[in-house]
C-alpha cells in the first residue's frame, strides 16, 4: 500500500515539474526580447540611454546613446563624414 502512495506521488511531482518548467521556458520566451544583449529594446540599453539623454541636455530627446558616446569617448579626434 505504500508502495503505491509512493509510485502516486512520485507521478505527481513529475507532472507538477513538467508544467513548471514549460511554465517557464513560455515566460523565458516571451521575455527574451527585454534581456537580448544585441536587441534595441533591451531594457537595460534603453534605461542607460533614458538616464544619458536627460542627462545630456535635461530633456527627454533621445538626443544620447550609450554606443555613440563611447566611440566619442575611444574616438577623440575623429573626423565626422559631412
């Protein structure tokens, strides 16, 4: 007899593990885009740019991006393509 409660809850938490973990690749999935280090609407490459931009000339412009101040910064006397 408890052979059997223990084969029940052994199904049991296989299937309660199944659903979790495809619980979780769905959620992994349809947040991809918000973590993806290469994709524009990465919330981390937006924030920077967000906090940059204000900081910039204290308006909401999209007047900064991270990339651009950085080859600035690594590129000090570049000359610009007119």
């Amino acid at each position: 007899m408890k052979e059997n409660h223990f084969y029940v809850l052994l199904a049991v938490a296989g299937v309660a593990a199944y659903l979790v973990g495809r619980g979780a690749v769905k959620l992994i999935e349809s947040g991809a885009e918000a973590i993806t280090p290469t994709n524009p609407n990465n919330i981390f490459y937006g924030g920077v740019n967000a906090i940059g931009d204000t900081f910039d000339n204290g308006m909401d412009d999209d007047s900064f991006s991270l990339g651009g101040w950085i080859y600035d910064i690594t590129h000090p006397n570049a000359e610009y393509m007119q």
